[in-house]
C-alpha cells in the first residue's frame, strides 16, 4: 500500500461526512467468496430470476443448494473490516452505509441504517402472495420436508448458493407458502438478472447526494447496482476513493485507488481517525 494514498484517504476519512459502498470484498475474511476473479470475471455462474421462476425444477435445485449452503453461510460472523466500518460510522466518520451484500454481517458488527441495495438472506418472501417469513421458519420446515436429505459441498457463494451435483438433489422436496400454497417461495434478495426495487435505488442516491465524499470498499463494480453511484459522485464533483483488491470498472472515475486487503486498511484507519485499535462490535451494536 502506497502510504502517500494512504495519508490521503485518512485524511479524507478524518473530515467526516463519507458515504460508504460495500461490495463482496467485505465478507471474505468471513468465509464467504466473492464472485469474480481478479481480471473481474464471474467465478461462478448463480442462478438468473428468470430461471427461478422458470420452472419448479429449477427452484427445487435452487432450494437444495440454498438449503445446504444456508447452515454454512449463517455461520459466518463479521471480521475486522466490518467492524471497522461499525466503529467509523459510530464514530462520525461514515455517515450513510450502503451495501450490496446480503449476509447481514454489517448489522451483526454494530452498523446502524444499512442500505441493502440487493436485499437480505435472513427473509424470505412469496411471490404469489408477498407474505413474509423468517429465513430459520423455512429451513426448519424444510429440514421437516426433507429429513434424509445430507448434501454437501466444499462451495459456499456470496449470496449462500453452493454447487451441488444433480444426482444430490434428486429427491429433495421443495415446500410451500403457509398462506397461499405457492412453491415461489424466494429469499428476499436481488437474483442476477432482477433489479432493485426504486425507493431504495433512490434512497441510495440521497445518501450519496448529501455526501462530502463516497469510499468504496470491496467491490468490482461490475455491474450498474453499484457503479451508478460511483457515476453520481463524480458528476456532483465528490472526491470518489476506492479500497479492493484488483481493478474495478469504476477506476476511472475515482480521485484515489488503494489496491490492499481491507483488514490491512480500515482497521488502521480506526486506530488513526479514532486513537483505538478496538473493534468490539458487542460495545457497537449497543
């Protein structure tokens, strides 16, 4: 890390006022993979929306692989860039925090009014009725649905799919919405191929509007859910900073790159804007 962009992105971080984005990037020291290579292409190919609702095929392969990586992906607890990020928005420096992740895992470090742009694993919502239920409620009746059922894979993906060969979920059973008898039932987050709802993109738009400046953590920008903002800070003239491993599609428009690990940067930045090195997400989410 060049220390000279180092100085300018805690200077930067020091004035306050920074809107943050975070990318898939945050969540690998948990344990969860991001989906792209360094050269920012997709390692892995998840599920489309328009496949999902396809047929009922397709969702009870979805399910089986959901239902297998949900034990692993619920696992996974903040690590130090989460906490970092707590600490910094406890601390004044961060105001809005919007994500693109969907593991819950800034609110776990002690986040406060986290912008979910692509929604959040832990709800689940029919798409025939709009009912809603917690993530736990159907693993449960799916465990009850499929008491045999012991699939497993060494893969875990950011959004808690895992691969699974067709032969493992040949007799997997899917289950139905309590209220209306559907099988559409999904978990509440933005497939490849869906898009974010309005009031949110908007609600996401007026954090960075109100912003000094927006830092980017941990995301590719490869896709327009996140790069739009990247655009919107540029255009209103906002110093754009972006902290990731690799290249990203958003480099261009950004007034400080910082190619590191997060865990090598936020922490550091705590130590420095705060004078402490403590990252005590139970004292945070207090």
């Amino acid at each position: 890390m060049d220390e000279r962009d180092y100085r300018a992105l805690r200077d930067l971080v020091a004035a306050g006022g920074v809107t943050v984005l975070t990318g898939a990037g945050m969540s690998t020291a948990s344990g969860i993979p991001d989906y792209r290579g360094p050269d920012g292409s997709r390692r892995v190919q998840p599920m489309q929306y328009a496949e999902f609702l396809g047929s009922a095929e397709n969702r009870r392969q979805y399910w089986a692989r959901s239902y297998v990586g949900w034990a692993r992906f619920r696992a996974a607890g903040p690590n130090d860039a989460h906490r970092a990020v707590a600490a910094l928005q406890h601390g004044g420096q961060f105001e809005e925090l919007i994500t693109q992740n969907v593991d819950g895992l800034h609110q776990s470090a002690g986040s406060r009014d986290v912008i979910e742009l692509h929604g959040n694993l832990n709800e689940i919502v029919c798409l025939n009725c709009e009912e809603r239920f917690e993530r736990g409620e159907v693993h449960r009746w799916i465990s009850e649905a499929n008491p045999g059922f012991t699939a497993d894979s060494e893969e875990i993906r950011p959004d808690g799919d895992i691969v699974l060969a067709a032969q493992d979920f040949a007799d997997f059973r899917l289950v139905r919405c309590v209220t209306c008898g559907s099988d559409l039932l999904k978990p509440d987050v933005v497939f490849f191929g869906g898009s974010v709802a309005k009031p949110l993109v908007q609600q996401a738009y007026a954090a960075v509007e109100s912003a000094d400046a927006l830092l980017v953590l941990g995301s590719s920008l490869q896709v327009m859910s996140g790069l739009r903002f990247v655009k919107r800070a540029h255009a209103l003239g906002l110093p754009v900073a972006l902290v990731t491993r690799w290249p990203t599609r958003g480099d261009e428009w950004a007034s400080l790159r910082i190619d590191s690990l997060l865990q090598d940067v936020l922490p550091r930045l705590v130590a420095d804007c705060l004078g402490s090195d403590r990252l005590d997400s139970d004292s945070l989410a207090t």
